[in-house]
C-alpha cells in the first residue's frame, strides 16, 4: 500500500508548525480541486446561470474544507480521501450555524439589554465560532455544532492553544484580504482573470484555516476522544477497516450521532467488541455529552484495557477522561487505582495522581495498596510545588500505621528530606 499519511511519531503543538498550514493547500490532493474550482469561476460571469454555477462551486468549496478539517482531525496529513466523507449539504449547514448563532446573540442581547453583556456574549460567540466549525465537521450534526457545551468542552480541552488558533484564522483572513488588495489591481482589467484570482486566494486561505482547525483537533485528540488512527488502520480511502465503525461513521455524516452511539454500544453489550469500536464509542459519547455512558462504558473498558489488553497507558487516559466527567469517578476494581497512580506518575500527570487516590482510604479502608497510594499522592504534592506540610503530615502517618511496609525506609528518607523544619 502506498504511503498517503504524513503522521508524525510525535504530534507537535500547534504553534510548532505553522509554516505547515500555508502550505498545505499545495498538497496533491488539495491543489487540483483548488485549481477547478477557481477555473471554473469564470462561469459566475454568465448571466443568471452564473448565480447558480457559484452556489454550486461554493458547495464544492465548503464541502472540501469540511473534509480537510475533519480528515486532518484524524491524522491524515497529505489531503482527504479519494471517497468524500462529509454531506453535500454541509454548506447549508455552515451557514445555519451562523445564522443560528446571529440569531441566538440578537434574542438574548435584546432580553437583557446590556451593552456589557452585548460584547461579552459578542467576544464569547466570536472565540466559540472555530469550536462550532470543528464540531460540525466531525458530526454533520447542525444540533450537535450549536451545543455551547461541547464549544466549552473543545476551548478547555485544547487551552491557550486553541486561543492561539484563534488568532491565527483572524490573521489568515486579514493576509486573504491583503493579498488580494496586492494582486487583484495587477489582474482587474480583465474580468476573468480577476475571477479566477479572487477565488483561489479565497479557497487557498479557507483550506489553509480548515486545516489549521483539524490539527488543533489531532494534537489534543486522545483528551477530545477523536479518533486519530495511524495509516494501518485506515484502507486506501482512509476508512477504517471495521464494517461496524463505518456504519456508525455513515450514520453520523446522515446527523445520527445518536443512533450511531447506540449502534456501538450495543454490539459491546450484546457480543462485545474489539478495541477499535470501544474508542470509536467513547469519540461519540464524548462528542454528544453524553456523562452517564462514557462513565458506565470506562468502568468495563479500564479493566479490559489493564488485563486484558496491557495497554495500562489507554486505560489511564480513559480514566483521566471519566474523572474529568464526574470526578467522583474511580476504577470499579480498586486494585486497578495502583498501577494506574503508578503510571500518572512516572508520566508527571501529579493531578491525575491525586484524583486517583482521592478518598482511597474511605472506600478501602484494609486495602494492601492503601500505603503506597497515599505515599504516590504524598509525593506528586511536592512536585506540584504544595507547601510540605500536608504531604510530610500524611508520610507521618503512613509511617506510623505501617512501620512494617516495603516503602517504609522510602518513607523515612521522604519525611528526613523534607520535614527537618516540620514539627514532631
């Protein structure tokens, strides 16, 4: 099978790559579509035909951007695939959401009649747009894009990156903007050339802005449950390989989030499933918000991940997700929280740490990893830089209920280092 991704061993953040999303629209798989659609503008001149041709070379236009955002989300870097995945009438859908999110500041501006309130919502909507955008290119779903929850759930998710993004799309417009106030004097005697020009720059900057979108989704895809699969997982149209999934991919272009979530849910129910389907699952379930099911889902999947499949490193992200849903979520097997804490903390995820053995003690309370759960959150507390008191405080007692344990001498070492300045 020919190489058609660029995927990276490592995802770079976002800022580290930016020359990539300028010349992206290059890409052989990009470039002549670009190209037709900007010859094929010199038709917009005829006479009422042209009106139709330029809603229907716009479509092309929308339509392809959704497909790099969304295909650039899942890892495939050199261009969409050779089948299209997005609906043809995501268009109409781009311009619903606008006008649906006009519509929505213009109803609740005029309620409470505030000029503050006015900008804040303003300024809010405006950062929430690329979110709205994102949302829409992974489900189709118009309801889905105008969810301000799952908007949120991106912006937190992805931090000042996705501010950064932002920014940068605002930047790419003015550069649009700019770049045709250069060229387009040098081309406006001639009405066809001057079509042809305006409209490639158009399309080379929307498909540079789409992927810059698809990437902030791929670097911070394990964190939104997107699934970014390598190239041998994918055949050569990118599709995934598994029937299943691809009818649940079918039925979320359709807008069926929901029937799609509960197509997987139930073939793991009922027959269970490999462990494609089950991340498939969770992407949805992330994606519509559904709490209560992603929770129920990562209480069977954690332990199938840690004995089944000894792949301790998804089944940590998987907890980190349902924790970050409820933090009151916790492994249903409790002699799951130790290797777990174990790994948040050789990777330095000391929040993670802490979240895990969070109320050990309550639940379990003769557990025999209870000690070294509690030293792991002893310790992440000093490397999130915590006064010691609190950390050497619990040592103390660790020490004194379990003089006899294996970490007992690490202990005293921990108490030595750090609590000469403590009292006794």
């Amino acid at each position: 099978m020919s190489k058609l991704f660029d995927q990276e061993p490592e995802i770079k953040p976002v800022w580290q790559v930016i020359p990539r999303f300028f010349r992206y629209p290059l890409k052989a798989r990009v470039l002549p579509t670009l190209a037709f659609i900007s010859a094929a503008s010199v038709l917009t001149l005829i006479p009422i035909l042209g009106f139709f041709i330029w809603l229907l070379l716009w479509a092309m236009l929308f339509k392809v951007s959704y497909e790099i955002l969304s295909s650039t989300a899942s890892g495939m870097m050199e261009g969409p695939p050779s089948v299209t995945q997005m609906s043809d009438g995501i268009m109409f859908k781009h311009i619903g959401l606008l006008l649906a999110m006009g519509f929505a500041y213009a109803v609740i501006v005029g309620v409470v009649g505030s000029l503050t309130f006015a900008l804040v919502l303003g300024l809010f909507l405006m950062l929430a747009l690329p979110a709205a955008m994102m949302t829409l290119a992974m489900t189709q779903s118009l309801v889905q894009a105008l969810n301000p929850v799952t908007w949120v759930h991106i912006m937190r998710t992805c931090g000042w990156a996705y501010l950064l993004t932002t920014v940068f799309l605002l930047l790419m417009l003015l550069s649009q903007a700019q770049a045709e106030a250069w060229l387009l004097p040098v081309v406006g005697g001639s009405m066809l050339l001057f079509s042809v020009v305006s409209t490639f720059i158009s399309a080379y900057f929307m498909a540079a802005s789409f992927h810059l979108m698809g990437y902030l989704l791929y670097q911070f895809h394990d964190e939104l449950g997107i699934d970014a699969a390598p190239p041998a997982a994918r055949d050569e149209h990118g599709d995934s390989q598994d029937p299943l999934i691809d009818e649940a991919n079918a039925l979320v272009r359709e807008g069926q989030v929901e029937q799609a979530a509960s197509l997987l849910g139930g073939e793991i129910r009922q027959q269970g499933a490999e462990r494609p389907v089950h991340d498939h699952y969770r992407k949805l379930l992330l994606t519509r918000g559904d709490k209560n099911a992603l929770l129920d889902h990562g209480r069977e999947y954690i332990p199938m991940l840690i004995h089944s499949l000894n792949d301790s490193a998804r089944a940590l992200d998987v907890a980190g997700e349902c924790m970050e849903a409820d933090p009151g979520f916790r492994p249903a097997n409790p002699d799951d929280v130790l290797p777990l804490a174990r790994l948040a903390f050789a990777q330095r995820r000391h929040d993670l740490v802490l979240k895990l053995t969070s109320g050990f003690a309550k639940r379990h309370r003769q557990h025999p990893d209870l000690a070294e759960n509690y030293f792991l959150a002893a310790q992440s507390m000093l490397e999130k830089g915590e006064d010691a008191g609190k950390p050497v405080g619990l040592v103390r007692q660790l020490r004194k209920r379990f003089p006899n344990h294996p970490l007992a001498d690490d202990m005293a070492r921990f108490e030595s280092s750090f609590g000469d300045t403590m009292p006794g």
